[in-house]
C-alpha cells in the first residue's frame, strides 16, 4: 500500500500532474493543498530538469476577472499548482460541499519558500519595494533572494527583466505585477524563463508591498476570521470598486452551490 502510493506519488512530481485532490469553483480548477505540501511539492519540482511549472494562488477577485479574460482562464487551466487564496474560495468550496483543508496564499508561499532555502529571485512591486522585501526576508531567516527588479509587465520592459533573470539563475520566480498580469506574463516568457533556469513561477500579488512593510499585513486575528478583505478595505478605500467583484462572487458560488446540490439530489 505504503509503497504503491509513494510510486504514484513520484510518478506525479516527475509529470507535473497533482496528486491532490482537485474541486471546481466557478468552473476553475483548485487544488486541495496545504502550505507545507505545496513547499514540499515546489522543492521537489526545483530539483528537477524543465519544464517550468506555473503556481497560480486563486482569489475570488481573480476568479472573477477569468469569466471576462479567456486567456487567463487558459493560464489557470494549464498551471502545475492552483492554491485557493482568500476567504471566499473555502467559503465557495465549503458550500458546494467540497470542503478544502486550508487556504494557501501568496505572502504565506513566498515566506515558506524564502524559509525552506530556495533561491528565489523578486520581480515587480514599485521601485525599491522588492529589494526592501528581500532583505527582510534574508534578515528574518538568512533566505536566498539572489535578485530583485521592479521592471513592468510593458513587452518593451521584458528583455530587461530576463537577462537579470538570466544572470542570477533562480530556482522560483516571484512576480508582482498584480493579476491577471502577472500570470500572463510567466505563460508568455515560459520558454524564456526555462532557458534562465527557473523551475517554478509564481504570480503573488502584493506579497513583497507586505513584505517590505509598504502595507500592513491585517493582524492575525483578521487573517484567521478571514476578514483581509474588510481590512483592505478600510486601509485601502479606493480599491473599492475592485471589491465589486466580491459580492459578484459570492452570489453565483451560492447559486452554484444550490445547482448543484439540486442535481445530486435523487
Ligand atoms: N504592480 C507592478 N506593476 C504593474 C501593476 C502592479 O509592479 O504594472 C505591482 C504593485 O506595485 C503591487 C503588486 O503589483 O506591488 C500587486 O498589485 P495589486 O495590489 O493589484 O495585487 P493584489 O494584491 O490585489 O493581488
């Protein structure tokens, strides 16, 4: 037994295919992952040739602007590792009665990696913002960033973040051009990136303006509530009409979840 489920546990690592669980909200994949296992399973993937494997960490306001953006949804379909971040993604899987064991997000990801050794190198955030996140990293807990650039996600900008890429050989690529951007731009420089040695890319949103202390992270008890999105709110009031998208979430994750349960019924 023992042995058959390492096997197809391997078999797994070497194809890229998750040996997790994977449940569907609106439509989207999402994998049934924790933060230990998903670092496990990107440091497996690091100690392997190509291909390049694509992290996404799906929030409602993502899963949202894939419904409008077929491309991103493609992005998303094809990703290695689809880790649900943010509240409203358990709520959703909860409701429809496929519960997930926890929520893994980009900050949690990005420390945990910095934490286990990889050599991670930062890209975008404001000027300045991505060097402040990595020293506080390295003085944390002495992680392996071994580059930095704010660059942008503008086609005439991308020469100048591979070659930096290039030259310092990373084993995961962090980028913070706020999504969808940044997980069209790891989809569209795939083979570039390949080329520069990284194994693993991962789009993390406002991970490093945390990080680097530029926003403050929700205390712990607003995290654990799940209530980051009150807490943006308020500190962050002009991303109001980006929230839109959460009611907008929540109501079809309920009509969805209603859907459902109706058609299993006998
Ligand atoms: N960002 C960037 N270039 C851009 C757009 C965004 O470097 O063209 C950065 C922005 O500075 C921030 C990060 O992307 O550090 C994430 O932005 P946002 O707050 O939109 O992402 P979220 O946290 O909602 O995923």
């Amino acid at each position: 037994m023992g042995t058959s489920y390492a096997s197809t546990e391997r078999d797994a690592i070497r194809s890229g295919t998750s040996a997790w669980r994977q449940i569907r909200i609106l439509g989207l994949p999402v994998h049934d992952v924790t933060l230990p296992e998903a670092v496990e399973r990107i440091r497996a993937w690091c100690a392997e040739p190509a291909p390049l494997r694509q992290v996404v960490t799906l929030n409602p306001e993502m899963a949202m602007a894939a419904r409008r953006d077929p491309g991103f949804r493609a992005v998303i379909e094809r990703a290695a590792l689809v880790t649900p971040d943010g509240v409203g993604m358990t709520l959703a899987a909860r409701l429809q009665g496929t519960p997930l064991r926890a929520r893994v997000t980009g900050v949690d990801l990005v420390e945990a990696l910095a934490f286990a050794g990889c050599r991670l190198f930062f890209l975008g955030a404001a000027p300045g913002v991505a060097e402040r996140a990595a020293r506080a990293l390295a003085e944390r807990f002495g992680a392996r960033i071994v580059g930095t650039w704010a660059g942008s996600p503008r086609t005439e900008d991308a020469t100048a973040a591979l070659e930096r890429i290039a030259a310092t050989r990373p084993e995961v690529l962090c980028v913070a051009y706020g999504a969808p951007a940044q997980e069209h731009w790891i989809a569209r420089y795939r083979e570039e990136l390949t080329r520069c040695g990284v194994r693993v890319a991962i789009g993390v949103g406002g991970t490093f303006d945390y990080l680097a202390g530029v926003v403050p992270r929700p205390p712990l008890l607003v995290r654990r509530l799940g209530l980051e999105w009150l807490y943006r709110l308020l500190r962050q009031p002009w991303r109001w009409r980006r929230q839109l998208a959460l009611p907008h979430f929540a109501a079809l994750a309920v009509t969805e979840a209603i859907r459902a349960r109706c058609s299993s019924r006998p």
